[in-house]
C-alpha cells in the first residue's frame, strides 16, 4: 500500500488500538477532510507527494509552483478540489496570491506548507550572485512572506491555524561541506520558525519545521551522493516519508504541537 493510501485510510477523527492488556487505546488524529491548505513547491519532489497525501485525506489544496505545467496531472486528477498559483515565493505577492486562492475558493486556509526550497552546491567561491540571491530568496524570504500572508489570515479568520516548514538537518548544528550558503538560509529558516512559534501558539497558530536529510529527489542530485544512480533509486529518505511527516503534523490534535522533526534515513549517519 502507499502513503497515500495509508493516510486515506486514517481519514477518522480517531483511531482505535488495543493494548497488551486487551483495552481499547484512542489515538487522536484530528480529520483533515474539507480542511483548505496552501502547499508552496507542490509540483515536485516532496511537494508533489504531499500535494497527492493531503488530497487523499481529503483536503482542498491551493497548489503553488514556479513551474505551473507540473501540476497539471494534479488538477486532472482532482479538478476543482486544486487551485494553482505560479510566481516566484521569493516575492512576497505570491505568498498574497496563493491565500487570497484558498479564501475566494473555499472561504478560508486552515493551514499553510512552505515546502519551495532551491539548493546549490559546492565552495563558497563556486557560486555566482544570482545563485547566492536565489537560494536566500527562495529558502529564507520564502518562507518568511508565507509565514506573514498565514499569520494574517489566520488573525482575521480566528481560530488559529498550522504553518508548516520544510526544512533541512543541513540548518542543525553543523553543516555539511559544499553547502555554506545553502547551510546558513535554513539556519535562518529554523531560526526563524522556532521565534515565530514562541509569537503565535497563544493565539492558536501552530509552527512547526519538518527537517529532513537526503532524500531521494533530484534536488539532491548535485551533491554527487548518488553516484550512477537515479535519485528515486537512492538509499536515501523518499518523498513519501518527508509527505508523511508533514500530514501526520497537521493532524495532530490542536492541543499540543511538533515544533522539530528532522528526520534521517538508517543509510546516513547523522550529526
């Protein structure tokens, strides 16, 4: 069975398990079905696999996307439970563009993913400007004009709302070789998520960072760690495990709250 499937089948408000006494244990899953939520970089990697999970559990989804022609198998597929918005999420009009989609749609956003995330590789020296630009757009103001359209909209529908961050462990602690600047943007990001939620969670907004290691998509095709293989042929996290953390997030119950999840593979050591 896929993730997909998986995450359909857990549709319920909550589910039912039995000890090693024999009692029935409840575990809270709140229902995502009919829900609204805003996914940046949905046509791709990670992006594409949360796109297809959450629209399992039966969300409507505002999809965002640099290249708009990705998503078109989605909204074949799901019609009008997907709305697409293209632009850059380095500009802030995007991050307006794709709240304003989900509240004229459906009447509100429950809950945003900033997932658009750009790496390039290699010494400090080996990047131009607009490399340089690019990642600290995409990664850093990225995430921060996403994070001020859903705090406001969330502050003037009430009754809190999720951000959701998709990071990377590349942010914690030390960074790895060849990725200074990629490195320092999703230092920033965390940095910037754990403030935030410090900010928000008393009005019912929950922040969270879900930091992945290497995963098997293209995006990590330049780091070389795949040698001759195909990224999807990669020993390496999948999308799908990335695309699961971040449904499992959101369906926690409001009372508590994942503030970081980094996750590795059993194949690369961590740290």
């Amino acid at each position: 069975m896929t993730l997909a499937g998986r995450v359909g089948e857990l549709s319920a408000a909550s589910q039912l398990s039995r000890s090693a006494e024999g009692r029935e244990v409840t575990a809270e899953l709140r229902d995502l079905a009919g829900s609204t939520i805003v996914l940046t970089g949905a046509g791709s990697g990670i992006g594409a696999a949360a796109a297809r999970q959450l629209l399992a559990a039966g969300v409507n989804l505002v999809a965002g996307e640099l290249h708009p022609v990705r998503l078109e198998p989605l909204v074949a597929e799901f019609g009008d439970r997907v709305r697409v918005v293209a632009g850059d999420v380095g500009h802030s009009a995007t991050a307006t563009a794709l709240l304003d989609a989900g509240r004229e749609a459906w009447g509100r956003v429950d809950s945003v993913v900033a997932n658009a995330g750009v790496g390039f590789f290699g010494g400090l020296l080996d990047y131009d400007e607009a490399q340089v630009q690019t990642m600290v757009s995409t990664n850093l103001l990225g995430t921060i004009w996403l994070a001020r359209a859903a705090v406001s909209h969330f502050r003037e529908a009430g009754g809190g709302g999720d951000l959701v961050i998709v990071g990377s462990v590349a942010g914690l602690g030390t960074g790895g070789g060849n990725e200074s600047v990629y490195a320092a943007t999703k230092a920033a990001q965390i940095q910037f998520a754990t403030s935030l939620d410090r900010e928000v969670r008393t009005e019912g907004i929950r922040v969270s960072v879900i930091a992945p290691a290497a995963v098997n998509t293209s995006f990590a095709v330049a780091t070389g760690r795949f040698g001759d293989k195909r990224p999807e042929e990669g020993d390496f996290l999948r999308p799908d495990d990335i695309a699961y953390a971040i449904v499992t997030t959101l369906r926690q119950p409001r009372r508590l709250r994942t503030s970081l999840w980094s996750m590795w593979s059993l194949a690369e050591a961590n740290g």
